[in-house]
C-alpha cells in the first residue's frame, strides 16, 4: 500500500501501542464499538471498520479519544472463523493486534473511567460483564428492540450485510472519499458479499450502494497491493473456509456462531436459550464430526456449561431436493415437557416445522432430543430468534 496510506494494521498497532496505555487505569473515557457475540466476519468487519472510519475521520483529537473495536469471543475462538483469518492475512493483521473480550474483562478490572460503547449488528443491551456505562451509538440491521432511542448514529433497517450501513454511513462522513480507506476493502466486501452470498440472496439497496463503491475502490487496491481480488474467486474461497468445520470438535462447532438469549415468560421468569447456527447437516455431524449419540452428550454437556434452558441447533443441507434446514431443540430436564410441546406448537407455524426422523435416534426421557425439517428455509437465527421470544413470553410456567 502507499505509505501516505494510514492502513487498518497501523491503526490496531497505534491503539495497542500509544492510546491504550495512555487510557486504560486512567479515568478518561474508554470507548469501544462490538458487533454481535456470534462474532461472524460481517460483525467482526462491522466493529473494525467502524472504529477505523472513526479514527480516520477524527484523527487524534485532544479529549476525543479513539474507539476501540472489540471482537466478542474470547481470543482463543478466533480461530474457527476461518474466512475472517483469510482477509485478515491479507491485510497482514494477526490475532496480537486484535482485540478480545479477554482484554475488556482485564481492562474493566483496572480502569477507573467510564466505558462507553458503539453497537454494531445488533441492538442488544450490553450484558452486565462488558462493563458498559452508556451505549451511544448503534448500526444494525436486525430487528429494533427500541433500545438506547438517544444513540447518535442510531441505523437500524434491513439489509443483507450490516457492514453495508456501516460503510455507507462513514463513507458519506468521509466526505465520499475513498483513497484514504483502500486498505479495509478486503474486510468490507468480505463482510457483504458472505452476508448476501455474493449477491444473490437478501440484497437490498445500501448492500448495492457499498458495493458500487467498494468495487470502485477494488481498481485502486489492486493496482497499489501485493494481493489482487477478484470479487467471485474471494467469495468462493470465503465461503469455503468458513464451511470448512471437518476439524473442528463437537464444542468448536457450537461455539462458532453461537448466540445467547435470556426471555421472561408470562409470569416473569427467565428462560435462557442459546443457539447455534452450524454449516451443515446433521447427518454429516454423526458421519463425520460425531456419532449421534456421542453428539447429543456433547451438545447436553455444552447446554449444562452455558446453563441454557433450551440449546437450539440451526443446521443446514442441501440435496437433489435443493437447501434445506433443520431445527434441533434440547432442553433442559428442569423445563417440563409440556412447556417444550407449548413451545414448538407455536413456532411450529410461522417455521413450518416438520418432524425429521433424526430426532428418534437419541431421544430419551433424560434429555430429549428433538428433530424437525424446518420448511421455511428463509427464517434464519435473525427471523427465528424473535418467534422464539414471542413464544417463550406466552408461556406461564
């Protein structure tokens, strides 16, 4: 890259290396932007790009300190994101420039400030062990919980890709000037082009106005670095990486992109569900991760470790018969089989689930292992987690 360039790795090293010890145990203002916990390349790429376009925007003022993004899994998880591995490699950043939840739980021991945060791709409200004092802006694209109404930016509208909003908001903050961000276009098109499977799938207007530009910027960033991209060969070897789980055990599989709800029911008690989205099957997980009795334990043991009341399996396959998805629910002993059945009847509509025949292999008394084709394939985690909220606030249990 040119070096009048200021590139993302530079970026995270001046963080690390000058801002950082200047603020963390002082009572300055540590602020930090995270996207969601599934930590998927788009809500990684979301909290980079996001504290980047920041930093080039505002430089380094006196009282404005800079964002930190923070990427949220535990460090030792980044490693089963395979694809952001590859677009990170291409920018020459490794995971010690980074930034984990690992290193916001050792800064919130010792800092004496106040913790203000930005929320990308996703509209949550923080978990008590972030350490957020005051959430002051969002970018999302999924659906508004009418959350931190004040936040300035506050962008929550449907899109493929939040990183489209992301890009396009800074992009347009940036005065449209693209010369001064070349070097995060492999994060912001992978990020895109993953989320809307190059395109082809839940592509609305701010996922095509990002990608005009990024394509614009792509001439530049092949003509001034050592890697050249070409938008469909990137997809492909993205999206390959990331399905690529075959070395993965039955815990890494769970964790890759595993997100965690807690809904008050009816008479006002709390129902923790966690849910997984996996890449494949489950007849592909017994054949070559796990046997699917050994699976199941494994998928218990996970549920005992998070203290869920309900693991929810997404899982995915495709066949001469097209895509297809499958709904897997384990709950826990300690929530009655009445309440699971009151459960899916009311899911079972809006995902038009079907029973699989899977779901008699493991099924005990103990720990029953429930197994549906989910006949709406359009319902992802982002259309399936809101009907399980509703559902779970009907119950009285």
């Amino acid at each position: 890259m040119s070096t009048n360039i200021f590139t993302v790795r530079q970026f995270l090293e001046q963080l690390k290396n000058v801002h950082l010890p200047k603020i963390i145990g002082s009572t300055m203002n540590l602020n930090i932007v995270y996207g969601n916990e599934s930590a998927d390349f788009d809500s990684i790429t979301s909290a980079i790009s996001y504290a980047y376009f920041s930093y080039i925007h505002h430089g380094y003022q006196k009282g404005i300190n800079p964002i930190i993004p923070i990427i949220n899994i535990p460090r030792l998880e980044l490693k089963l994101r395979k694809d952001v591995m590859i677009a990170l490699d291409k920018m020459s950043i490794n995971e010690d420039t980074l930034f984990f939840m690992d290193d916001l739980d050792k800064w919130e021991d010792i800092h004496k400030g106040k913790v203000s945060a930005r929320l990308v791709d996703h509209n949550d409200q923080p978990k008590q062990q972030y350490g957020v004092d005051k959430v002051t802006g969002i970018i999302d694209h999924h659906f508004d919980q009418k959350n931190f109404l004040d936040a300035k930016p506050r962008i929550i509208r449907p899109t493929g890709s939040c990183t489209s909003l992301v890009f396009n908001y800074w992009y347009d903050m940036l005065g449209k000037s693209l010369e001064k961000i070349i070097d995060i276009i492999p994060l912001c098109l992978g990020g895109i082009l993953l989320d809307t499977s190059n395109l082809k799938h839940k592509v609305e207007d701010p996922d095509l106005e990002a990608m005009a530009h990024l394509k614009e910027g792509l001439i530049q960033y092949n003509e001034t670095s050592l890697s050249n991209i070409d938008i469909d060969s990137y997809y492909k070897e993205l999206n390959h990486a990331k399905k690529d789980i075959r070395d993965f055990s039955v815990k890494d599989i769970l964790c890759k992109d595993y997100k965690q709800f807690e809904f008050k029911t009816k008479n006002n008690v709390p129902i923790v569900i966690g849910v997984a989205s996996i890449v494949k099957s489950l007849d592909w997980l017994y054949k070559n991760i796990s046997p699917d009795s050994s699976f199941k334990k494994q998928c218990v043991e996970f549920r005992n470790e998070r203290k869920l009341t309900v693991l929810v399996l997404m899982t995915k396959k495709s066949d001469e018969n097209g895509f297809k998805r499958e709904l897997g629910i384990i709950p826990d002993p300690s929530f009655k089989p009445e309440n699971v059945n009151k459960l899916v009847d009311m899911i079972t509509g809006q995902l038009a689930l079907v029973n699989d025949t899977i779901s008699t292999m493991t099924d005990t008394e103990e720990d029953p292992y429930l197994v549906f084709d989910q006949q709406n394939v359009q319902a992802t985690r982002k259309q399936v987690v809101p009907f399980v909220k509703e559902a779970i606030e009907q119950l009285t249990v």
